[in-house]
C-alpha cells in the first residue's frame, strides 16, 4: 500500500524514488525513536553516516520534517518491535 506521501509524489513526477537497505533501516530505527547516536551504535556506523542516509531520505522523498519520515517508515512497517 503506498503512502500519501508517495502517491503525490508519484503522480507529479510519474515514478517512486527507491530506498537503500540501509537507509529504510534508518528510518524505521529514527521512527522507533532512537538518537543518531543509538543508531549508529546499532548498525556500526557513524553519525555522520546515519545523518547522510537521512538527508538522502529527505531529499528523495521530499520529506518536510522527521514527522513525515516517521510516518513513512512507520507506513512501510519499518520500525521493528525490538527497536521500539
């Protein structure tokens, strides 16, 4: 099922943006409520890194804050039950 955010998005440039791996375990981890920091604690990465895997999210899929992120992420069933 796709979200309000992706069928606008859809309909006003015809196709889907495309989420990394790593980057849809970002976002279901941030929905969770985890800190960059946790975040990076948990994939073994930096927090630099776990900031660029958000911007990309934002950028791609024209996210206006974290809500909207959240609400994606929890949409795709990202966030896990042991991350929240």
């Amino acid at each position: 099922m796709k979200s309000l955010i992706e069928k606008l998005f859809e309909a006003k440039t015809g196709k889907l943006p495309k989420a990394s791996r790593r980057e849809q375990e970002v976002a279901g981890l941030i929905a969770a409520g985890n800190t960059n920091q946790q975040i990076g604690d948990i994939l073994g990465i930096s927090i630099k890194t776990v900031e660029k895997h958000r911007e990309s999210l934002h950028r791609k899929f024209h996210f206006r804050n974290t809500a909207d992120l959240c609400r994606w992420a929890l949409a795709k069933g990202l966030a896990h039950n042991e991350w929240l």
